[in-house]
C-alpha cells in the first residue's frame, strides 16, 4: 500500500533569504524553460534519457 502525504508551510524568511529562494526559482524555471525548448527543437522529444544524451 502506498500512501502519499501533503504538507503546507510558511517560511519565514529574511529579505535576503527571500532574494535567494527567488533566485533560485527563476534558475529552476529558466531550466526546465531550456529543456522544453531542447526537447521541441528535436521532434518533442519527452524520454528522459534520450534527452540527457542530447
């Protein structure tokens, strides 16, 4: 049996953590922004593995 649990939380954080975790989220979403375009540019490609090679 698996069983799946969900957490929510507030961070409470200075105002430079807070550039930092903001940093750090357009880092991840430029990266995966880069990976979409990669994976379009060869024939939508979605296999991980295929597009690790690449």
């Amino acid at each position: 049996m698996k069983q799946v649990v969900t957490a929510k939380f507030k961070l409470d954080l200075s105002p430079e953590q807070k550039e930092a975790v903001r940093q750090v989220t357009l880092a991840y979403r430029d990266a995966l922004s880069y990976a979409s375009r990669v994976a379009y540019a060869n024939n939508k490609l979605s296999n991980g593995t295929k597009l690790q090679k690449l």
